[in-house]
C-alpha cells in the first residue's frame, strides 16, 4: 500500500508540473539565485511576460533572471517589502547593477508587488504635506540608512494585459536609433505660486539647471512663463504635447503636479493643467525613447489608480520611463534636486537607472545645496540646517522611477555628426557655441 501511494503522489506531482507548463530557464529560486547584472522580482504569473524582455537584455551583453515575489516571501518566512530587501541585501552587491520591480504597489491589482511606505522626515509647518510616501529606495540600498547602490526601476502594470504593453514599451526603448534628438532636453517651468519667496527658490532651482550644464553634447529648450506676467490666451497644451511628441532624450518638469496630472498653468479659462491621465491617449512618439522627469509633487504616485505615471507607461506610443515623486514634494527638495540634476547632465549615465541612482545618490549624501542664495533663505523660512537636511533626504526617498532601469538614456550616447544633422529653424535652435554651453531658447508660455 505505502508503494501505490508513493506511485500515486509522484503521478500527481508529474501532472501538476506538466499542467504549470516548462519552467523558464530564467526564472530563479532565492537560494541559488546568482547575483547577476539584471535582476527582475515580479508576481509568479507575471514571469512568462517579462522573460522576452530578460533575453532581450541577455542579448545585448545583460545577463539577468527572474525570481518571483512568492518564492522570496517563503524564503524570507513574510510576504512583505523587508522581505524583498531582504532578499536583495543576501546578494552580493558587487556582480549586480540593475532591479527591476513588477507589479503595482496597490494591494487591490492584479500584480501587486509592495514598496516601503516610508515616514516623512520632515513635514511642513504651513503646506500640505504627505506625511508617509511609497518608496522603492530601500530595494536599492545595501544595508538599511545606507546610500544606494542598485539602480531600481518598476513597471506599475496592475494586470498581466498592462504588463505586456509595458514590456513592449520598455523593449521598444532599447532599440532607438542613434540621431539628433540625442542631443535635446525640453525643459517646462511652472511655478510653485505658494509665496514669493518659495517662487524665487524655483527660479533659482530652473535657472541653476540651466547655467550649471557644462555638456556641449545637449541642447536645452526652454518652454516657461516665469519671463512674463501675462497671461496666455492660447491654450499651452498642444504646444507641450508637440514638444512630448517629438521624443527628445528627455523632459524635464518643474513646477506644480498632482498624482493624475502636471501642473496648472493659467490661461483665459481659469487654471489648466498641462497634461493630464486622459490626455496619454494623445502622445504619439515614434519611439518610446523619451525619459521624462518631473520635479513636481505626487506625479509619480504609482499606487492610486489613474495615476500619470502608470497612464505614460501604459500607452503604446508614451515615453519609455518616467521619473516623479510618489507624495508631496517640498520646494526647498525640489530646488536642491534640479541642483544636482544639472551636475549628472554634464556627464549623464548610460541609463534611466543609473541617472536616478546618481540623483538619489548625491541626495543621501549632502546636507545643502551648497548654494547660498538656495540655503540662507530657505533655511530662515524652514527652521535651520537639521530641517534643510531633511527636506533632502525625504526628495531621495520619494522619488523614484517608472520604467526598466537599464533603458539607455540618449544624451548619454554620442551626438549624430554635423552632416547627419537636419537644418534648425529659429523656434527650435539652442546651438552650442564652440568652446562654450549653450543658452536656451524660451519657446512658449506656461504659466
């Protein structure tokens, strides 16, 4: 009887094995995952789908596997984010570069993977703040309160259907052909209307970027209203959308956000945002090459439905990754952030992961901006040095990126040569001079 038994258990077993289909040769246990280049976590039933985008990077020199959150939380004994980061920190750190996240962060999807819900360090005494923010910064750090060191990336996909066009975005990306829309930045400056004296940190903040740039590779278009108080009689929308569209190497935001859109701007029919959830269905990209980042408060809030961020990724014809803050993000963090984004610009990373570990890195590090006309006023209105600080250190935390992390970043790639270079018309030159950065050109009103 024990021998019919054991035949029958093994039966079962050999059925239920042939039933779940052929394991993927990609796909790893926690105990013998080797530490590999590119490393992907994501919900079981999400590993059939993200595997083409493993090989993809396999065959451009990336080794990588996929270990699925339901293995990590019966190896950690939890089911849990400090599962996951438990997991990652038993790696060795030194043979491993980039992490990719798959899953929405809300427990309610489909493809729920969690992230940290981490408190704020710092809360305003006068603006509305979140006073905890989703984060996946503690996936990429060594050690709990340690500077990162992986580059960490998520695709927010809350069902399997949104995943597969979320990977074909992402494996579209690697693709871009070389040519001059390496060399271009779109910069749009809103303002944080708030009080004067957080207007002028913004200024500051944007004119920093700007000034501070040292690489002659990139060419910076500047659309902004902070040159004039007048208001537009025209709506702003298409004009950002035909600079979205025309997929640069990236687009930078600042100003004011909201989870489902990018900020307000002010026009004859009252305040309007610039670019909503809804108008995704509008961007048409020839390549989803694009990075876009957004200095602005929640846009990158990858738990709420209906979110910017998610909407982007989701579109077949969007941008291939997108930075943003998961809460409310302080002026003060915001203005330092756009500091140091324009130190990375001079010699940016290879990829949208490697620029957010630069980002986050600097971030953890520093205790100011180092720029006086930023820290002395800044540090009057918030309460002194120890309150500076932790507005940055919180701006490391709630920013986090949207998108495979190994995604090239084009301005990192060489220029196209002069001759491979169309004629530039007047709305649309920013030419460096030899020998010395180039001024941007402002190209609209926003605000």
């Amino acid at each position: 009887m024990p021998h019919r038994l054991g035949c029958l258990l093994i039966c079962l077993l050999l059925t239920a094995e042939a039933l779940a289909g052929p394991r993927s040769p990609l796909l790893a246990e926690p105990l013998s995952c080797p530490a590999v280049p590119y490393l992907v976590i994501c919900p079981e039933k999400a590993v059939g789908v993200v595997e083409p985008l493993v090989r993809l990077h396999q065959q451009s020199a990336l080794p990588g596997r996929i270990v699925s959150a339901e293995a990590i939380y019966k190896w950690a004994g939890q089911a849990s984010p400090s599962a996951i980061a438990s997991f990652l920190r038993h790696l060795p750190r030194s043979q491993m570069k980039f992490v990719l996240l798959v899953g929405c962060a809300d427990a309610k999807a489909e493809l729920f993977l969690p992230a940290t819900m981490t408190p704020a360090r710092y809360v305003h005494p006068t603006l509305a703040c979140d006073e905890y923010f989703y984060s996946d910064l503690p996936y990429a750090q060594p050690a709990e309160g340690a500077a990162p060191d992986l580059a960490v990336g998520r695709l927010p996909a809350r069902s399997v259907g949104e995943l597969r066009g979320m990977v074909a975005l992402a494996a579209a990306a690697m693709k871009a052909e070389p040519g001059p829309w390496q060399r271009k930045v779109e910069l749009v400056a809103g303002r944080a209307e708030v009080n004067p004296a957080l207007d002028a940190l913004l200024d500051v903040s944007l004119q920093r970027l700007i000034d501070r740039r040292s690489s002659e590779k990139l060419e910076l278009h500047l659309l902004s209203g902070r040159q004039t108080d007048q208001v537009q009689s025209a709506d702003p929308r298409p004009l950002f959308l035909q600079r979205l569209n025309a997929a640069p190497a990236m687009l930078i935001y600042v100003g004011h956000g909201r989870p489902d859109a990018l900020g307000r701007l002010s026009n004859q029919s009252g305040q309007t945002p610039i670019l909503t959830s809804a108008d995704c269905v509008q961007l048409a990209l020839p390549c989803p090459r694009t990075l876009v980042l957004a200095i602005a408060c929640q846009t990158g809030d990858f738990v709420r439905a209906g979110s910017l961020c998610e909407a982007m990724l989701a579109c077949k014809a969007g941008p291939g990754a997108f930075i943003g803050a998961s809460g409310i993000s302080q002026p003060y963090g915001n203005a330092v952030l756009a500091n140091v984004l324009s130190d990375v610009l001079a010699d940016a990373p290879a990829t949208a992961g490697e620029l957010l570990l630069e980002l986050r890195s600097r971030l953890w590090t520093c205790t100011d901006s180092g720029l006086t006309l930023l820290d002395l006023p800044a540090s009057a209105l918030l309460g002194g040095q120890t309150a500076l600080q932790a507005q940055i250190r919180d701006t490391a935390v709630m920013y986090n990126l949207l998108g495979d992390p190994a995604m090239p970043l084009g301005c990192k790639r060489e220029a196209a040569s002069p001759a491979d270079r169309p004629a530039r018309s007047t709305a649309d030159s920013v030419a460096p001079r030899a020998g010395a950065p180039s001024k941007p050109r402002a190209l609209g009103g926003f605000d």
